[in-house]
C-alpha cells in the first residue's frame, strides 16, 4: 500500500522533503503558510513549499491557522495515513495531531532536545558545537517535545554560516523523512522519549541580535557573524552608520575593544574582550557587500578608528 501523506512546511528547508514525498509516495495535499510581503519591495509572494507543489500539481491549501474547524475539515477530507511537517510554522492542535492514523512526524534541524523551537541551526553555531543533524519526531501538543524516531548527525565545518549548514542538511532531512514513513509503514520504529532534562531553547531570531558587542571575546564574535548569516546579519556601529559585518576570522593578540588596531590587504584587525577579530566582507547601507580593506580605503580608516 502506498501511504496517503499530507506534508506541511513553508520555507526553502522544506522544499527538498516535499520533492523527496512527491516522488515516493502518494502526496495527497500540502499545507502552507498564507502569502506573505517578502523582500526590499514587501511584494506579496507565495511560500518556497507552495511554489513547489503548484509545480508538482499537488493540492495546497493555505489557512491563517491550522486550528480552525475549516482547516481541520480539509486535512480530514484528504484522509492521509500520515501527516508530515517540515519548519511548517504553527504549533498543531489535538485535532490534527489524532486525525492521520500514524500520526504527524516533524522533521527538525538539530539532534533534540537540543535546540528545541525557531532556530535551531543558527544556535548550534552560535553555541559552538561541533555537531549536529537533523531528527524525525512523532509529534505532540508541544514545541519540539515529541517522541524521537530516527536521527542523522551533520559534523559542523570551522568556517559553516547558518546558510551553507542549511543547505547541507536539506538532502539527509528528506532522506531521513522517507527512511522514517518507509520503516513505519513496514518494520516499524520504536519512538524514544526525549529526556527533558538536556533540552535547550531557541527562538525566531531579529535583526537586533545581530548587533556586534565588541567587549565579547573574538571566538564569540566569529561564531555570532556566521550563526547571523544569511539573516539578520551581524553589524556594527560606524560613524553613524550601522555596517554589516559578513565574514570574519580570529587572531591572537589584544587591543582596545572595537579598535582598529591594523588595515591590511586582508582586513580590518579590531580588537575585542579577548583576542583580535579580522573584520574581512563588510556592507555599507544601501551598497554591495565589498572586502573590508576596500572598505576602509573607501572611508580613509586608520587605525584607531573604532566600530561600535
């Protein structure tokens, strides 16, 4: 028997897993978030996921909120053996997660419990692990606390930003999603408990935790500009400006914090609460991101010109 699947999940992360359902089973409907404003013009755009599965030919549905009694009716009309959810955007009430008989499995981008919520992957980053991965759950009322299925762990690269950390995990999270409903539907999986106790947080991210404190050590900053990009974006304060910072890396030494302390061809040298960070890409308002020594050759910068 091929399995009846509806599969909710919004943003790019999700595309891959829609694709992977589509071609392995019978995707009967797909559930999305509304049409949103996107971008410098707040043009009104559909979803990455709706954009997809109007490609695919798939059925999409698109309500305020899935708890609505119109909402639940249609998931009951597709009558799927299984729902599956992908960074959807809504927490399910009772009555979605006991309509399909085998439940409703979320894919989620980190090993939980750890990083539970919004933002998983920028905080694996922002935390310096040095692993993480992504995880199948058969999900309950709460954020991220249902019962572990299956797991794959994604070794974190030096130089990984939330952007190419994304991209890395979006074949293994469809290949675990399938693997997942296929082991159900035949073997079976035997759903492990989370142990609450190790769980952490996370949530949606705004552009203010993107500000750059230069008193924080330089193993810090580098992990906040990579865990930033590609959204908020870390910055900083110069001359009035607010200027994004996108690449950085660290070096030995100690100078007076935020202080320009070098401009070489390679960078800005500033220093920090503990160590020398080498500002390398920045971007001024309203221009292109350029390497930092154009930058400060562009706005005469010396050393001992300070950001912050």
């Amino acid at each position: 028997m091929t399995l009846r699947v509806v599969f909710m999940g919004t943003p790019d992360f999700a595309v891959p897993t829609l694709a992977a359902l589509h071609s392995r089973f019978n995707l009967v409907g797909v559930v999305t978030q509304p049409d949103r404003p996107q971008g410098r013009g707040r043009k009104t755009l559909p979803s990455p996921v709706k954009a997809a599965a109007l490609r695919l030919g798939v059925p999409v549905e698109q309500p305020e909120r899935v708890r609505t009694t119109e909402a639940v009716d249609t998931l009951g009309q597709w009558a799927p053996d299984v729902v599956v959810v992908a960074a959807y955007g809504e927490i399910l009430p009772r009555s979605v997660l006991d309509l399909p008989p085998m439940g409703c499995v979320n894919l989620h981008a980190s090993l939980l419990p750890r990083h539970r919520g919004a933002s998983p992957i920028s905080a694996a980053i922002l935390a310096g692990d040095e692993t993480t991965g992504v995880c199948t759950i058969l999900m309950d009322e709460g954020m991220d606390t249902g019962d572990l299925l299956l797991t794959r762990e994604i070794r974190i690269l030096p130089g990984d930003t939330t952007g190419s950390l994304h991209d890395r995990m979006l074949e293994p999270g469809a290949d675990l999603v399938v693997r997942t409903l296929t082991m159900r539907e035949t073997e079976g999986i035997r759903p492990v408990k989370q142990d609450d106790s190790q769980a952490t947080y996370t949530r949606p991210l705004t552009k203010e935790d993107g500000r750059i404190d230069w008193s924080a050590p330089a193993e810090h900053l580098d992990r906040l500009v990579r865990a930033m990009n590609p959204w908020p974006v870390a910055f900083t304060a110069l001359g009035g400006d607010m200027i994004k910072i996108w690449q950085v890396s660290v070096e030995p030494g100690q100078a007076p914090q935020g202080t320009m302390t070098a401009i070489r061809p390679d960078g800005i040298l500033v220093g920090t609460g503990e160590g020398l960070l080498l500002v390398q890409e920045v971007q001024a308002p309203g221009k292109k991101r350029v390497s930092a020594t154009d930058f400060a050759r562009g706005r005469r910068l010396t050393k001992g010109n300070r950001f912050g």
